[in-house]
C-alpha cells in the first residue's frame, strides 16, 4: 500500500528536523570532547570520559602532550565510529527528507549504521586502552595502568547491530527484487 501524502509529509517534516540536528552533531561531538579534555579537571577526567578505572589507578597531572594525546586517541577510535554512524545516519534522513523511503540507498544507509553499532564496541575497548595509557604515561614506572572494559551495554549495542546488518541485507534484497519486477512490466 503507497504512502499517503500526508504521512509523507509528515515523514519528511521530521526528517528535515533530524538531518539538521545531525548535522549540528558532525562538529559538535568533536567540538565537546575537545572542551572536556581542555576543561575537566585532572582528577574528574576519567571519570568524565566514562573511564572505569580499577581503585587506586589514578592518573597524575596531565600535561598538554598527556591531554593531546587523549583526545586524538577518543577522537580517531570511539568517536570516529560514532561520527562515521551519524553522517550515514544524517544521510539516511536527508532521503527521507527528499521523500525517499525504501530503496537501496536506504539499505546501504542503515547498513552502514549497523556496522558503526557493531565497530563501536570494540573501537571503545581500543579508545579505553590508549587514552588510559595516554593520562598515565607521566606516572612513575609501575604506576602507569590500563583501563579496558565490556558491559553488557556493549554486547547488546553490538546485537543490535547485528539485527539492523540483516534487516539491511533483506532491505538489499527487496530493493533488487523491486526493480526486477519494474523492469518486467
């Protein structure tokens, strides 16, 4: 059954809102972690960045180099996942927007989406490990430490993404099919 012209509409009211609030997020997630690791103070800033530090495992102060050092390593693992899922996000929206609702770039959209929720997961254990690394490289020898964590939030971050990886394969599939039968008739 064909959409009607005013779900559409409505489709694409809140898909232009959406793709405009991704698009402010591309700079912004960078633009606020920045700030963080410019303005937290030393002793909040593990915490901060959702660190799960073991007791005692405290850093010492943090240098620019030591700061500099953690935000490109937040910035280039976690982050650059999540950047990655929400220009493709952003991009699924803006066909929305334009009315485009299924179709393969839609599946190839959210196909990208869940490969960034399954990438995520281990991009954030890699992002833990070298930022702990980088707020602990001036502690003295034997105070230095490793932070690396798994919750159950992962996991079920990383099984959603599998879900949405094979719904967009059947998307993929649909899609194909649908212009099979339009080149037919």
């Amino acid at each position: 059954m064909p959409l009607s012209d005013i779900r559409l509409a409505r489709i694409q009211r809140a898909s232009i809102w959406l793709h405009l609030v991704l698009t402010a997020l591309l700079p912004g997630i960078p633009l606020l972690l920045a700030l963080g690791w410019a303005l937290i103070p030393d002793a909040q800033l593990g915490d901060s960045l959702g660190l799960k530090m073991m007791p005692g495992a405290q850093p010492g102060p943090l240098t620019l180099l030591d700061r500099t050092m953690g935000f490109g390593a937040s910035l280039l693992l976690p982050t650059g996942v999540i950047l990655y899922g929400v220009w493709h996000l952003r991009a699924l929206f803006g066909l929305y927007a334009r009315g485009i609702i299924l179709g393969p770039d839609n599946a190839e959209r959210l196909r990208a989406l869940a490969m960034t929720l399954i990438l995520w997961v281990p991009a954030q254990m890699l992002g833990d490990i070298v930022v702990s690394l980088a707020m602990s490289l001036d502690n003295a020898s034997g105070e230095r430490f490793v932070a690396i964590s798994l919750s159950s939030n992962d996991v079920a971050i990383a099984l959603v993404g599998a879900v949405a990886l094979v719904i967009s394969w059947v998307m993929v599939e649909a899609a194909r099919a649908a212009e099979d039968s339009a080149s037919i008739i």
